[in-house]
C-alpha cells in the first residue's frame, strides 16, 4: 500500500521505532487549528455515511464512553450515538466534566462499571477518549474481570514529559483537586493489559505528542493510526470504522485490526513503539 504524503515536512514518516521520551508536543500550526480541522472530521463523516452503515455490527454488549479532559459526556453525545447505532448499549459517565482523577471521578468511575457490569451480567468495553483513555486503562488494571476490552482515541498513555502536550498547563491547575497524581511516566505501569487493548491515534494530532499514545507491542495490543484531529477523534470516519470493528471482536476471539481494502488509504502505515 503506498503511504499518503505528510502534510508537513516535519512530519514525515520514519521507517524506525518511534519514541515517547524524543517526542515534543505538536507544532503550533497543528494545535491552532484543532477546531477548524476537527469540522473537516465531521463533514468527511457525513461523506462516508454510506460505508459507515456498512460497518461491523457485534453483539450489543454494553460500552462505557469516558470524556477527554475538560469535556463531559456532552462531548461524546455523537460517539455515542454511533456505537449504540450499531447496537450495542452505550453509556456516559455521568461524572460531570473531567477535570483530572478528583476523588468524585476515581470512585464515581469504579462505582459506574461495577454497576454496568452487574447490569447487564457481562463484562463491559471501554471507550476512552484523550484522558478518558488513561482511565480506562487504570480501570481494566483494576478489574480486569469486569472489562472486555479498552479501545482508546489520542489517549497519551506514554507521556513523559510535562512539554509533549499542549494541556499540561491547564491540567496542572486543578492539580490541587486530584486526589490521586498522575506522575510521568503517565503510565508507570508498563505490563500490558490482560485485556485486548487498542490505541487509536493520529500523526495530525494538535494536542498530545502522537508518540505517547503509541502502546507497546503484545499479544492483545494494537496501534491503529488514522488522518484526525485530536477532537475530531469522535467523528472521525476512520476512527469510527475502527471502533465499530474493534467492538464486533467475539471475546475470546479477538485479532488485531486489518482495514478493508477499499478503505486502505485512510490508515496509515503503523508506527512501532519501543520500551
């Protein structure tokens, strides 16, 4: 398959493994142009509308949709609506605006899909967008017995650095409301997920260093790379189509993501993590 071109020379694709510690936050013409790229997300979406009714259908077990920082489950209205079209039982949550891990988000997340677990009798898939990702992966550590799988949307597990994200600053304002720190190496834990774990991220990405979101290569994990804007992830057509068949994976079944070969041109070659 032959590679798109990078849209800036600066971003041109290395054959070699990537890595989290070198990577600097995106350029400033990326991060200034989030919104007005993120609406070219939305209209791409509206074009693909005829593929997207053709994606893959599972069987409607329940998904816990967790917001990206300073969002809430407004945020991911869309992103819901497109999972439950494809009938399965997606669910906010309900924990107000994520500021960070307060103490009413830690609890409020652990209580959320304990409930959802017992709910429905099964265990449930993740959906974590940006910082909501983060949690989703602190939460499938937690109770692996009660998570499918964690799919994540420019979620920068790998961060290590405070200067490979434009949020850093604002995020560390509420610093004295967390309950719990999120220390760099955001993901000190670095053993993989006993649970299929998917990162879905961007080259184009104007928030996070598309590096950190990168998870290390494993049996059940996967790197999916996709052209989006980081708020564009919700309605990304590509990135949707990769959640759709992500979530259709029977549960003891699972296999990494291959795109149709019609659609090729919409991923990327993957990039490699390196610990």
């Amino acid at each position: 398959m032959s590679e798109p071109t990078a849209p800036f020379p600066s971003m041109a694709r290395g054959r070699g493994p990537s890595s989290a510690w070198a990577s600097r936050k995106p350029p400033f013409l990326l991060y200034s142009t989030e919104l007005w790229r993120s609406s070219i997300d939305a209209w791409a979406t509206a074009a693909w509308a005829p593929i997207l009714a053709t994606a893959p259908r599972g069987d409607r077990h329940p998904v816990l949709v967790l917001p990206g920082f300073m969002t809430n489950d407004r945020w991911t209205t869309g992103l819901r609506a497109s999972v439950r079209s494809l009938g399965y039982h997606a669910h906010g949550w309900r924990l107000g605006r994520n500021i960070g891990p307060t103490d009413h988000i830690l609890n409020g997340l652990t209580t959320r899909l304990d409930h959802l677990a017992d709910r429905y009798g099964e265990p449930v898939s993740l959906l974590g967008w940006s910082l909501g990702g983060i949690y989703a992966r602190r939460l499938a550590r937690q109770s692996p017995d009660k998570v499918r799988q964690v799919i994540t949307l420019g979620s920068p597990i790998r961060l290590q650095r405070h200067d490979q994200s434009w949020a850093s600053p604002l995020f560390n304002r509420y610093a004295a409301q967390h309950a719990e720190e999120l220390g760099l190496p955001l993901e000190r834990d670095t053993a993989p997920l006993t649970v299929p774990a998917t990162s879905i991220y961007s080259r184009l990405d104007g928030i996070v260093a598309w590096q950190t979101c990168l998870d290390l290569p494993g049996k059940n994990a996967e790197n999916i790379a996709v052209w989006s804007s980081h708020f564009g992830f919700g309605h990304n057509p590509a990135a949707l189509w990769a959640v759709a068949d992500r979530l259709a994976q029977p549960a003891d079944r699972w296999h990494r993501f291959s795109s149709p070969a019609l659609l090729r041109a919409a991923y990327p070659t993957v990039d490699v993590a390196r610990p």
